[in-house]
C-alpha cells in the first residue's frame, strides 16, 4: 500500500496529464477551425504524448458530416 503523501502525488501527476492532454485536443480543434492542419496535427501529437492515445476509433478533434 502506497503512503497517503505518494498517492496524493501519483493523483496529482495523472491529473495533470490528462488536464493537459485535453488543453491539447482543444487546441487542436480551434486550429482545425482555421484550416491551419500543422498546428492541429502537432497538438494532437503533444495530446499523444500526454497518455491520451485511446482514441476508439478515428480522429477525436474531427466533426462528423451529421452535426
């Protein structure tokens, strides 16, 4: 069993991975909106990196023909 102090900190780092992770994705969405395809693909890559690559299917920033 962990120590209340390291678990407290493991919460805390996985938090802010995911926190992260979900800033990126935001970012790459509103460059998307601009048609600037670069700075959404290095978002989506810097999400990546955060621990978010268990997209199920396709690509999370895109927006489906059907709204």
């Amino acid at each position: 069993m962990m120590k209340d102090n390291v678990l407290e900190a493991v919460n805390n780092h996985i938090n802010a991975e995911i926190y992260s992770a979900y800033l990126y994705l935001a970012m790459a969405s509103y460059f998307d909106s601009l048609s600037m395809e670069g700075f959404a693909s290095w978002m989506k890559l810097q999400a990546q990196e955060e621990g978010y690559p268990h997209w199920s299917s396709g690509d999370p920033c895109s927006v489906s023909e059907n709204g």
